[in-house]
C-alpha cells in the first residue's frame, strides 16, 4: 500500500523533531558530564573578569553555548527546514534566503535566551530557594510581549508586509471583525510567496497592534467568501481568549518546569561539581531538567490546543454562516499545506494542535444540517 505524501512528509517531520530532541538533551547532559559546560564558563569568566553568576559572565555563557549548539545542530537544521520542504514542494526560497533567515533567527532566540538566563540567575542569586517563581513570571510577561508586538516588529524581520490593496475584501473582512466586537487597525498582504507555496491568515497582535494577515499564497487562489470562513476562525480564538489564556498555561507550564529544574539544580550542583546553584555552568542541568518535567505536558496542552481549534471552527460557522465555504477552504488548505489528514489516534495525541480534516468537514457537515436557513442568512448578514 502506497503511503500518502502527507503522511511521509510528517512521518519524516516527526523524525527529525525526535531527533532534535534526542540531540539537544544529549548536548545538555554531556556539556554537564564532560565539564564542557565548566570550560565554557571559565571561559566567559576570563572574558568578562567577574564571577560565575555575574550578568556579563552570564551574558557571554550564554552566547558561546548558543553558537556551540547552533553549529552543532545545523545539519539537522537544514535538513528539516528547507531539504524536506523542498523535496515535498513545500518551499520557495532560495539557499541564501534560508541561511539569512537562519542567522537571523538564531540571533534572535541567542537574545532571547540571553535575557531569560540573565533573569534566572538573577533570581537565583536574590531569591535562592523560590528563584523559579520570580522567572517564571517574568517569562510569562515576556511571552505576552512578545505576542503583543510580533505583527509590528518580529514577523517583519522576516517577511514582507504590504496593505491590502482589494478594497472590497478589505472592507468585507474588517466589517466581520467589527461584528465580532475586534476592530483591527488594517488589512495585510503577508508576502509568504517568496519563501513557501503554503496558505496561511492570521489575526495577530492585540489592542492596538491587532491586524489582518493574509498571505500572497492564500489571496491568489481563495474566494472570497472562503478567505472570510479563515479569518472567523482566527477571530474565534480571540473571541474566545485563546491567546490570553495560552500565555497563563504557558506560564503555569513554565513554573512547573522551573520548579522541577530548580529541585533538580538543588539535588545536582555537588555531585556534578558545581559551585553553587548561581554557577551559571549548571543552565544545561536546568533546561535538561525543565524539558523532562515538561514532556509529559506536551500531550495535553495538544488536547488543548484541538479543544480550542474545534470551538474556534464552530464560531466561524456561526459567524459567517458558510459551511460550505468553510468545507471547501478546509480541503484546499490541507491539500495546499500537505496537511496530515488521517494521523493515528497515538499521533493525533502526541504531535496534532489541530483536529483531523475529516473530523473538521464532519463539524460543518452537522452545522449545515441543523442550522435553519434564516439562522444561516442573518449570520452570513
């Protein structure tokens, strides 16, 4: 039996993920168990002339870890962002554009994580025994910044973002937004095209940064009306306060994962000849602790995830009272992003933050057959 390209294209995904995985904890654990991680930061110790938990010492710790693991993790970086996408007909861009977006990034998540061990060891050193309380906090706020300000700043560093220039869509859309009580401050061509031939809308940011985002992918071969079923579902999770509530069971995943690697850091630091739990050599026992405390996490906040998606599906539904739109939008989708239309219930559980297509046809199929057509017809407005 012939396997479906979807199917290999994620079973091939899911390996590399694993492997990445499997990767980034054996680094952890052998940098602790070598001494590397001790090299590392007597290193940044000679650099910055000041001791083991002072933020210089942290700040250059951090930067010479990220490009140890950064270069050490490349092929598999590059085998898993742009050879499989282009072997599957997923990608668009050029080798260039992936290494410029590729340093780009990593410079980025090298700052982010230089913020966040500088607020760690912070707190260690302030709050010794409930360090893990203060960062998870901090982290918590941070996420909701960024979440904040990624239409207006960081999705820009990598894509192009032009106004939406069809004024009848543009109205169209922002007329469903104010329906929904979320008004946006514009309509957004997201210049995907360069880089992927996926489909994709987003409503992202919030308050004031709140904005439509449709890609050149999905405005060139969409209706109108099925644009307008992908955007009420986007504005589900809104209505529903799905990103406000992400960032609270982010942050209580975090406090957990902390509370594990701070335990962990408690138990260790003698043993692995630390010295101290403020000996910033220990951040590779805290992200190998904080990872295992949170993997079996990851399961349920996919439950989750796909709880959020199905109530998100039925509100657009509601909305815009277009099942069928909805239906045809589903399928081009799936067929466009080479979605995973028929995971096994294990896959579904471990790795899906979205319901199965089939499962998703079959939601609008039984809307379309209980909703009267006055109900449908007001909706729709």
């Amino acid at each position: 039996m012939n396997e479906p390209r979807s199917a290999r294209y994620h079973r091939l995904s899911r390996r590399v993920a694993m492997l990445s995985g499997a990767f980034a904890a054996s680094v952890w654990l052998g940098l602790v168990v070598s001494g590397g991680s001790s090299i590392l930061r007597s290193t940044a110790e000679r650099v910055s002339g000041a001791a083991e938990s002072a933020p210089s010492t942290v700040a250059l710790y951090v930067v010479l870890l990220a490009v140890f693991y950064q270069t050490a993790r490349l092929p598999l970086t590059f085998y898993g962002t742009y050879v499989l996408d282009r072997r599957f007909g997923l990608s668009s861009e050029s080798l260039e554009t992936w290494l410029t977006d590729h340093v780009k990034a990593a410079a980025l998540l090298t700052l982010l994580a230089l913020g966040a061990a500088e607020i760690v060891y912070l707190s260690i050193r302030l709050l010794p025994r409930w360090w893990w309380a203060p960062s998870a906090l901090a982290f918590a706020i941070g996420l909701s910044a960024i979440t904040r300000a990624a239409p207006t700043w960081l999705l820009p560093l990598f894509y192009r973002f032009t106004p939406l220039d069809r004024p009848g869509l543009r109205e169209r859309l922002q007329s469903l937004c104010r329906r929904a009580g979320l008004p946006v401050m514009g309509v957004y061509v997201w210049g995907l095209g360069e880089k992927t031939r996926r489909a994709n809308a987003a409503l992202a940011g919030a308050g004031s940064t709140r904005r439509i985002l449709l890609s050149d992918t999905l405005l060139q071969e969409y209706s109108d009306d099925e644009i307008e079923v992908i955007l009420a579902h986007e504005l589900g999770h809104h209505a529903h306060g799905d990103i406000g509530k992400g960032v609270l069971v982010e942050a209580a995943a975090l406090m957990l994962g902390l509370a594990g690697a701070a335990a962990a850091l408690a138990a260790g630091w003698r043993p692995l000849g630390l010295r101290g739990p403020a000996d910033v050599a220990g951040l590779p026992v805290l992200l190998l602790a904080a990872t295992g405390v949170l993997l079996p996490a990851g399961p349920v906040l996919k439950a989750l995830s796909r709880r959020n998606e199905r109530r998100a599906d039925d509100y657009a539904l509601r909305l815009t009272g277009r099942p069928d739109a909805f239906i045809s939008a589903m399928r081009r989708l799936s067929a466009q992003n080479l979605a995973e239309e028929q995971p096994s219930r294990l896959v579904l559980w471990m790795f899906h933050t979205h319901p199965p297509l089939a499962e998703r046809i079959d939601c609008a199929r039984a809307f379309s057959r209980s909703a009267a057509p006055s109900d449908a017809a007001v909706a729709a407005g």
